[in-house]
C-alpha cells in the first residue's frame, strides 16, 4: 500500500497547486527603485508687444463704458430730424422696390396690414405691396422706402467712436428686425439691430468684445425720429484679467498696435489706447462701411462684397 498512499498523496499535492490562488504581480519599478516624475508642460510665452495691447484695450473698453461717450453718442443720434428722413423717403421712389426684392428675402420683417393682420413671411409681405390700396397709399408708401439699411445708416457716424483702427475694431449689426405698422392711426416703421464689437486682429476669426443693441423708429402720424444705442455688455473674453491677457496675447501675436507702438512707441501704452476712426470720410467710404456694418460674413466685408448685407 505505500506506493499506493504516495500516488494518493502526489495526485492531491498537484491538485492544490492547481487550485491554489496566482500571487498578483508586483508593478515594475524603475531601476533607481523610485516612480519616475510627470514632466511639466512647458510655460507658454509671452508674445512681445502683449503687455502694450493690454493697456490699449483696457483703455478701448475705458472709453467704450465712459458715461460722457455715451452721452455723446445718444445726443448726435438725437439730432436727426423727421423733415431729413421725410426728404429723403420722398426723394428715392425706387427704395419701396429694394426694400422688395433685396431686403425682404434676407432679413427679418414683420408688416401689420392697414386692417391690423400682422404678417412675418417674405410671401404675404410681397402680397400685400403689390395688392397695393392703403398699404401703398399716402406716407404708407414712405415706410416701405425707409424699411431698409438706409434708414440704420445715420448710425454709423456716432457709433465710429466704438472702432478702433489698432485694434482691428469695428461694430457689425448681427441681427436686424424691421417692423411697419400701415394702420392709418400708426403709420410707422421700427428697426431693432443687435449690435456685435468685433475684431479681426486676433486671430483668423472674429472675436466678439461686446454687444449692444440699437434702434430706429420712424413714425408719420407723430412726425418723429426716434434713435437709441444701448450701454455695450462686455463679453466674458474682456470681463477677466486673465481672458483680457488671452485676447491681449493674441493681438500682439497678430501685430496689432505694429512694432514701434508694441515696444513703446506710443499710443498703446499708458492708457491711450488705439486710434478711433476718424468722422471724415467720402460718400463711398460711408457705403463701404454700411455694407461692412450690415454684412452677416466678415469674409464677405473684408472682400468687399457689395450684395453681402444679410444678417445671421
């Protein structure tokens, strides 16, 4: 029987090594013994010039909240008088057909008939021009001149103290909603523009700084003009120090401000600021900038394209 007990007993020795747990395995260290470090990432620099473009557009944003600009801005918008935009309206026939066939399929409308149907489609709006009668009838015929980007236009001169040539800085209409009412008791028209303060000079797409919102109203039965222009809301990008820095960076990187003013050269340093744009311009000047103000595609405005005002 002992050669019989010691099969006995190997075959139960190999089925306990069998059985019996795997030891987990130890992770390997490296030679020294220790767990090597993370390598740090590398700190981004500093552009040269960042620190100037800081200081310019602090001082950009200084101006674009200063209580006395805006004042200025509301007074200068206050000055348009209803017989210039009545002058007008008569004077450009043709502009009721723009309104039509150019504005109408692009921007937002909404019409509310002589009898008080209000319409918002491109197709009942059409209807109800070419039916002609009352809604073409009169000073109504005068709000279908005027429901166009002509009538935003008067802003473009106050509103060129929110630019800024060194920074890249212009103000784009974003949105656009023209309303007529041709109730012959109401008899007038409203565009309500949300405005964005954008620049091109950090990076190779827009950057939103600020909004605003404007608005025109035109009305007959009153004989009045009325226009105003919202205190900017500044975009998260510029509210903190460390996004301004951001955008700073990106500026210089861009060469905004140019060489001799990123290395002190004036102007940018010290709170001056960038260089608003100028009230002086030719009537083509004044074109262009509408068109780059309406335009919806900054690529369209920066090449100049003329059938480009539409509103995203």
């Amino acid at each position: 029987m002992d050669g019989l007990d010691a099969l006995l007993n190997e075959a139960q020795q190999e089925r306990d090594r069998k059985t019996a747990p795997k030891p987990k395995a130890l992770p390997k260290l490296p030679p020294s013994g220790r767990a090597e470090p993370k390598p740090r990432p590398a700190a981004r620099s500093t552009p040269p010039g960042a620190a100037q473009c800081a200081d310019a557009l602090k001082a950009y944003l200084q101006r674009l909240l200063d209580p006395e600009i805006l004042e200025q801005i509301r007074t200068n918008l206050s000055q348009r008088s209803f017989a210039e935009v009545d002058r007008y309206a008569c004077a450009h026939p043709e502009l009721a057909k723009y309104t039509i066939e150019q504005e109408l399929p692009r921007m937002e409308y909404s019409v509310v008939s002589p009898a008080g149907e209000r319409l918002t489609t491109a197709v009942t709006i059409r209807e109800l021009f070419e039916r002609g009668g009352d809604a073409t009838a009169g000073k109504a015929v005068l709000l279908w001149r005027l429901a166009n980007q002509s009538l935003l236009a008067d802003l473009l001169v106050p509103l060129r103290q929110w630019m800024d040539v060194e920074l890249g800085i212009a103000v784009h209409a974003r949105t656009c909603r023209f309303t007529l009412d041709l109730r012959p008791s109401h008899l007038e028209v409203h565009a309500r523009a949300g405005l964005s303060l954008r620049t091109m000079a950090a990076g190779d797409e827009p950057l939103e700084l600020a909004t605003s919102e404007a608005t025109v109203r035109v009305s007959m039965t009153e004989r009045c003009v009325q226009q105003t222009v919202d205190k900017p809301m500044l975009c998260k990008c510029v509210v903190f120090e460390e996004q301004l820095e951001e955008v700073a960076a990106a500026l210089a990187e861009s060469g905004a401000l140019g060489e001799d003013k990123q290395h002190g050269g004036g102007g940018g340093g010290g709170g001056g600021g960038g260089k608003p744009v100028g009230e002086a311009s030719s009537l083509d000047d004044v074109t262009r900038e509408l068109e780059r103000f309406m335009a919806g595609d900054d690529d369209e405005a920066a090449n100049g394209d003329q059938n480009s005002c539409r509103t995203s």
